[in-house]
C-alpha cells in the first residue's frame, strides 16, 4: 500500500525549515537552512526571493535522500511563513521589488502618513493597529514608478514560493486568510478585501492576491517539479499559511481556555475567542486569522524579542562557537539570582513597542545598573522585562475579552528554557505548559494539510490525537507576590510615570 506524506515548508526569518509528517502527524524527517536578511543603515532588511525558492527546491531533495522514505509518496504540500514581509511581481512571477520584510523601516513614513489619517477606521474595519501592506505598496511605487507599472501583484512570501511550486500565472496566486490582519485592506467581518478602504488608502485592489481559507487547495505539482524532487505530478498545495496561526493549531489551541506563547524571534501570546469579540477588544493587541471557521486569535508581541535575546548573547560571548551552549551557561547562572534581578529592570522594545503600538518607545534600555550587576543580571533581567510586558499586555487582553483562561502552552526555539517558562508561570500566574513538538508551525502546518485532503477528521480531532505536553511549570504564589512590584516598577518605566 502507498504510504501517505505530509510534506510542510516554513520559511521563517532566520531559516527555512521543511519537514515530513506520516499519516498520523508523526514528524519523520527534517530539513534546515539557514539566512539572514540584507540590511545595511538606510533600514533595508531584505531577501533574495530566488534564491530562497532555490533553497526549497534543494531542501526537498535533502530531505527524502537522508530519510527511509520516498518524495514519491507525498501526498500533500502545506507551506506557512512570514507574514510582515511583501514583495512585488511581474506579469511572468519575476520580481520586481525585492522581499522585504517588517523589519525593513523604509516604509514607516508612509505608514506614518496612512496610520495618522486613517487609523482609526483602519481598526474598525480591519482589525489591526499595523496595517503594513498598504505602506509597504506606497513605498514601492516611491521608489520606481516603472517597476510598480510592471507590478500585476503584490504578496506574501508564501504566495510566491507556492505560486512557483505550481507554477501558476500571478493572476491566480492566492493569499491565506490567515495573512490577512497584516494587510489593513480586509473586513475582519466578511474577510474579503474591502473596496472602501483601499480606496481611502489609494490602493488597487487588483494588485492583491485572491483571498483563499487555509485548508483551500490552490494549486498541483508539475511534471517539471516532479522531475526535479520526485514528488508526484498533481500533488495538491495548499495556500500558505500564516506562521503565527500555524503555531496555535500546531500547539492545540484554539480553546478559549488555553493560550499559546510562541517564544521565538517575535514573542507572541495568542488567544482564541469567537469573532464576535473582535469590537471588545482595545489598542492593545493586534487579531490574527485562524485556519479554523469563525474564530480569531487576539495576540500580543514583543517586536524583535528573540534577535534581542541573541543580541545579548552575541556582546556577552561573540558571534562564534556553541550558541546553545551560551544560552544554556547564562541560564544557569540567572537561576542564582532573586526576582526582580538585584534592582536592574529592562525596557526590551529594541525594535519599538509593538502592542500597544507606541511612537515615543523606539529604543531599549537597562535602568538602575551598578557594579554589583553581573551579566546573569542583565540576562535574567531580560527575560523578566519580556513576561511583564506580555502578562500586562495578555491581562488587558482577557479583561477586554471576558475570557477565562486557565493555561499557557508553550512552542518555539526557547520554550525549552526551563528558567523563562518557570518565570512566566509565575509572573501571569498561570500553568505553564511545554509542548513536545517545539516546532509547532511545521505540525500545525501538517494537520492543515491532513485536514484538507480528508487524512484527519478535523483539527479538534487531529491535535487531540497530536499535540501532546511535555512538562508543566505550576505557578508559585509565594514567587508571584515577589514579582508583583517589580511589574508596578517595569509599567512605570514603560509609561514614562514617576
């Protein structure tokens, strides 16, 4: 009998990783590559979008020729990635602006221009505070008006790889819904784009993607890409979805009970609610998209938390040897140190303050340093400032919502650090579960998939059967009342009160 895989392939900010699932959501193999983006002082932050498609074409192979497996056995590819990032392509899929990503500041004036005027209504229509696709198209055209004549549409870096694994004309490339709270130009009720605001913003809406659900199948493999991988011809793609989304199904939590911390390069704590509860819900957060019906996740993050974190231990050690090894030798050491690190707090909105958005906290900072502080104090005090910000963030967020939620599931590269997710149930008060799939985009990405071609009932069933814990970290009462102050201190320090 034909054995049935899951092919899934992330692309992420820092690497690409693509993995094979059995039938049963079982990860049998997987495959990594590394990148960075191009950046230089004027804010560039850039990908070159062909030679990643390149790298995916070139992991496929890896993949299946170091594992007991065949690509021919493929049954379905689902594909999820970045969703601040955009680029523009011609009539022919070639592009005529490069990737960029939201960490490329090139756009913010035009941002600027289009949050000041409409903002507001860009909230109540759409549901998000950071609307980046409009700006981001604006900047375009600003910078070659012949290049943006060229331009037939402008998308994701997921509509692109998987436009080109399909090899579909641009026309009939799709974006999933998931992606769509990026955009600022969908209705979050009807989750079409919305003709009104595109028109207020100066945007044609023929230049976007058709929107497609997450379990849609937008296209089949070719005989040309099944020659280059073994992947059998007509292998149905689906659209490609958001990695944020992906992670909360991959974690199992889209229970208005359970909330999902995706502790990496942006760290996110995501909550499900109805989309009903979309109007109860303040500056605070920003709304993302789900591959399930009617239902929404209510989010906040921390830009650039995680390059942050490496930052840190980039200056302590240098760039060169066992990063892990660094990562584990400063955990050890903080462990030593009482809460509330000796006095020392932490502003860790290097990148700006996301959520709520805030123009006057643009930089980071330590405050009250002293020659006692060692660099475990600075570590530790880091990684506090990072669960403060989210537990006042995530308390906003559930009073806003009424939601009761009664624990935290943990996924990501340093959900694994077992001092961050011990200090986390602490300072929210809550149980704090490890997953035992860390990298839960992929296996959210996997049931997506199995969910669309009939391998697993539904998600319900499917992350009931998979998504398994692996170590719950109880909150400590005596250790939550030490953190208290300490919380009061850091709100100060970010609301710039006495």
């Amino acid at each position: 009998m034909t054995k049935k895989l899951i092919l899934t392939i992330d692309l992420g900010s820092s690497g690409m990783l693509l993995s094979v699932f059995s039938n049963k959501g079982k990860l049998l193999n997987e495959q990594k590559q590394t990148y960075t983006p191009e950046t230089d002082t004027s804010g560039k932050a850039t990908y070159d979008i062909n030679r990643m498609y390149d790298s995916v074409l070139s992991s496929i192979n890896q993949l299946f020729a170091t594992g007991s497996f065949s690509a021919e056995d493929v049954c379905v590819i689902g594909v999820s990635g970045m969703m601040g990032g955009v680029l523009g392509v011609d009539k022919y899929g070639s592009p005529t602006f490069p990737y960029t990503t939201s960490l490329d500041t090139r756009f913010l004036p035009h941002y600027e221009n289009i949050t000041r005027e409409h903002g507001t209504e860009i909230r109540e229509v759409t549901g998000t505070w950071y609307p980046i696709l409009a700006p981001k198209m604006k900047w375009m055209e600003s910078q070659s008006k012949e290049n943006f004549a060229k331009t037939v549409k402008v998308v994701p870096v997921t509509s692109y790889i998987v436009g080109h694994l399909a090899e579909l004309p641009p026309e009939k490339w799709a974006i999933d819904k998931s992606l769509l709270w990026m955009t600022g130009l969908s209705n979050k009720s009807s989750q079409q784009w919305d003709q009104n605001i595109a028109s207020k913003l100066g945007i044609d809406l023929n230049l976007l993607p058709y929107i497609a659900e997450s379990t849609d199948i937008v296209g089949h493999t070719t005989r040309k890409l099944s020659t280059l991988t073994s992947i059998p011809s007509g292998t149905p793609i689906l659209a490609g979805l958001g990695d944020t989304p992906a992670s909360i199904v991959g974690a199992g939590g889209f229970s208005n009970t359970v909330a999902v911390d995706i502790a990496g390069t942006y760290p996110i704590l995501s909550m499900s609610t109805p989309f009903t509860s979309y109007d109860r819900i303040e500056k605070v957060g920003e709304i993302f998209g789900s591959p399930l019906p009617n239902i929404c996740h209510p989010s906040v993050f921390i830009n650039g938390g995680g390059l942050t974190q490496k930052w840190l231990v980039d200056i302590m050690f240098g760039d060169d040897g066992d990063q892990i090894s660094h990562y584990e030798a400063l955990s050890k050491e903080a462990e030593s140190i009482a809460p509330g690190s000796d006095g020392l707090l932490c502003n860790p909105h290097f990148g700006g303050r996301a959520c709520p958005p805030d123009a006057h906290i643009n930089s980071g900072a330590f405050v009250g340093l002293n020659w006692g502080h060692k660099r475990a104090h600075l570590y530790r005090s880091f990684l506090e400032a990072l669960a403060y910000d989210l537990s006042l963030t995530f308390n906003q967020l559930s009073n806003d919502l009424g939601e009761q939620v009664k624990e935290i599931r943990g996924v990501s590269g340093m959900a694994n650090n077992s001092l961050w997710n011990q200090m986390k149930a602490d300072i929210l008060n809550l149980p704090y579960v490890e997953m035992d799939n860390k990298e839960a985009t992929a296996l959210g990405t996997a049931i997506t998939a199995g969910v669309s071609i009939g391998l697993f009932e539904n998600f319900e069933q499917a992350t009931s059967d998979i998504c398994t814990p692996k170590k719950v970290y109880k909150p400590r009462r005596e250790l939550h009342e030490a953190y208290e102050p300490y919380i009061t201190a850091y709100k100060k320090l970010i609301e710039g009160t006495p």
